[in-house]
C-alpha cells in the first residue's frame, strides 16, 4: 500500500497521489464523513436492538417478533393446557392491558405430591416414615407386636391401610418427633441422597415432573412468586424444595407438628413435639396460604381432590386466574389411577369423578399426562 493509500468505509482502496493535495484534504474529509456515518448506522442499529430486547422482555409471547424467545416449555405438547398458560402469562404481564397484574400480585400455588413429584406407589414422606420406624425399631422392641408398627415391620401394606389416619398419624409422630428442627433436617437430607425410588430406581428428588419444572421457571422469570401448598409435612419438604424446584423454603407452605423453644447443652433449640398443629390438606390449604402467604393466588395447580379448595379459593379472586390439574393416566411413563380414570380409588392422590365434573363446568384445565407432556421426568428419552 502506499504512503497515500487508503482504505474506504466500505473497504475498496484509494490512492491519493502527492501532486494533488487539495483532492487529498477533499478525499479525506470524504472518508470521514462515510465512517462517521457507518459508526451512525451501528449506533443505531445497537438502539434497536435493544429497543427491540426491551420490548421482547415486556412481552416474550409476541409471536410477530422475530427475536423472540424459543420454546419456554420444551417438555409440553402442543394444546389446550400449553395454550393456557402461554396466554395467562402474557395476558397479566402486558403492560396497559387491562388484565395486567402487578409482580407483587402474580401469586402461583403448587400442591406438590403428584403435582411436582411422583405421589406412588405411596407418599415420598410416608416412604420416610416406614424407613424411619424401621431404623428405629431396635429401640423399640414392643412395635414388633403392636399395631401400626407391626404392619411395617412385616411390611404388611394391607394391615398398614386399614389402620387408617390415626394409624398413619402415630406414625409420624414416632418418626419424626423426640428431636430437634435441626436434627430432623439432618436425618431427612441424609434419607433423600440414600433413598431409591421402588419403580425407578432413582432418588426422589430426580422424580420431578421436567414439564413442571419448566413452567416454574416460566412464571418465575415473568415475575411470579411460586410457592408450594401441600399436604406434606414443611420441614420434611424444605430441606429439598430450593435445589429441586427452585423454591427456597420461606415460600413453602404445609402441615405442621408442634414445635417448642428449649435449651438444650446450654444451646437454643427447637424441639419438634408429638403432636399436629396444622393439616394443610383440602379446607386448610386456603387458610395456609392466606396465614402464611397473605395475598390469594392468581394461578393454582393441583392434582387431587385435597386441591380442590386451593383452586376454588384461587378462582374467587378479582381478575384473570388460571386454575390447572395434573391428571395421571400415563401408566407406561408414570401411573395412571383413580376415579376419573374409571379405576378404583386411590389411597394415595384421589382424583375423584366429581373433581373432574367441577373442573369441566368451571372452565378449570385439566393437564393429562399421556396427552400433554412430551416428556414426564428430565430422564425420560
């Protein structure tokens, strides 16, 4: 190249020749302009896009975008229950629209056995429980002739089912009281990285539902504050709930054992007593959240009948809702059972024909398994 040479904008070379200094100052100024024009462009075309990010944010469902995100929920099929919830989010997150809901209003409820886990053959934290009365029953050398304990030892499910709650209840209260909160977190951390699923043979906490999961991501990353309302015993569900679902413990919801304030070896401790201090179960799940969440829900989802009263306290708010139901009818990839299936009940997770009658007639989405997941857990092909 020489002395005089060089390159344009646009990137063809020219050749400014000494004799001819005016056409250089001339050609110079020429090439400034076109870069400063083409530094204009860029400018410009870096606002868009971002005027164009922005504006994805606010709205991720716009289809007419070409930037637009791909598939939020991978694991779901296309149809109704997909459909629902991609327009219920967009609809409550569009700003000026007049279903928009403010963030600190998007409240979503998860039950979470047969909800976000797999509820068979039993409850995980009945599973708990039976191996707990097992690893302690050295101690207790009277429960090999009384009942319930009798039924675990022999492994008598039968026995077990017909010594009905009070049976179940005693059990708990012998499995998971005489400790400390701490303690118990301790024992109950240890059995989730030994215990194997009967069936699949993986830990509990990788029987998460991945469509699920996905949605939780979905409705967090759209300002949703997602909670879980369950059944289950809250200090047994807390040690796992963050790293499985990604919801910290201070936004989960369940039933409790008395707890009392002692010190012990000179420390504070609180001691979990034998004896029930909240079912959050059917009736009392609307009671929970109002007492431990205290704003009504705008989304619920459920699976059973004991969910039935959180959906219908969530439907009762001003406003757009959306109401869902996981139903189980994948025997091949998961279960399929209950009522609703034309097979008999269900011990464990009851999705009774009237629960699916009451969901048709409000307009409640029923999620079926075999039908609208393309996938049931993250191991699944």
């Amino acid at each position: 190249m020489s002395p005089h040479s060089r390159v344009t904008a646009a990137g063809s070379l020219v050749t400014l020749e000494p004799s001819t200094s005016g056409k250089f100052v001339r050609t110079r100024r020429a090439l400034r302009a076109a870069l400063s024009a083409t530094l204009a462009s860029s400018l410009m075309l870096g606002l868009a896009i971002a005027v164009v990010s922005t504006a994805r944010a606010a709205d991720p469902l716009s289809s007419s975008d070409p930037l637009s995100f791909s598939d939020p929920l991978p694991s779901w099929k296309d149809g109704n229950a997909k459909q629902s919830i991609l327009e219920f989010v967009a609809k409550v997150t569009k700003q000026g629209s007049p279903d928009f809901v403010a963030p600190d209003e998007r409240i979503a409820t998860f039950d979470n056995d047969g909800t976000l886990w797999t509820e068979h053959p039993m409850y995980t934290q009945l599973a708990f429980a039976l191996d707990r009365i097992r690893s302690l029953a050295p101690e207790h050398p009277d429960w090999k002739k009384k009942a319930p304990f009798k039924a675990v030892l022999d492994n008598d499910l039968e026995a077990l089912a017909a010594s009905g709650q009070k049976g179940l209840v005693e059990l708990v209260m012998a499995s998971h009281a005489g400790m400390s909160t701490a303690d118990f977190e301790t024992i109950v951390t240890s059995w989730f990285a030994k215990a194997r699923h009967p069936r699949f043979k993986r830990p509990y906490t990788e029987l998460a539902y991945q469509p699920m999961l996905e949605l939780l991501a979905f409705l967090r990353a759209n300002g949703f504050k997602t909670f879980i309302v369950s059944g289950g015993g809250v200090e047994f569900m807390r040690p796992m709930t963050e790293k499985v679902y990604g919801i910290p413990p201070e936004q989960v919801v369940g039933s409790t054992i008395k707890t009392q304030y002692q010190i012990v070896g000179g420390k504070p401790v609180l001691m979990r007593m034998p004896e029930v201090d909240f079912i959050d179960d059917k009736a009392g799940k609307p009671v929970g959240i109002n007492q431990f969440i205290g704003r009504r829900p705008i989304a619920a989802f459920g699976n059973s009948d004991g969910d039935r009263e959180m959906l219908e306290w969530t439907a009762a708010g001003d406003g757009p809702r959306l109401m869902m139901l996981v139903f189980h009818d994948d025997a091949q990839r998961e279960y399929a059972y209950g009522p609703a299936n034309g097979l008999p009940d269900s011990k464990f997770g009851s999705f009774s024909a009237s629960l699916m009658d009451e969901a048709k007639q409000k307009g409640w989405d029923v999620i079926s398994m075999k039908n609208a997941w393309k996938r049931v857990f993250a191991f699944d092909e």
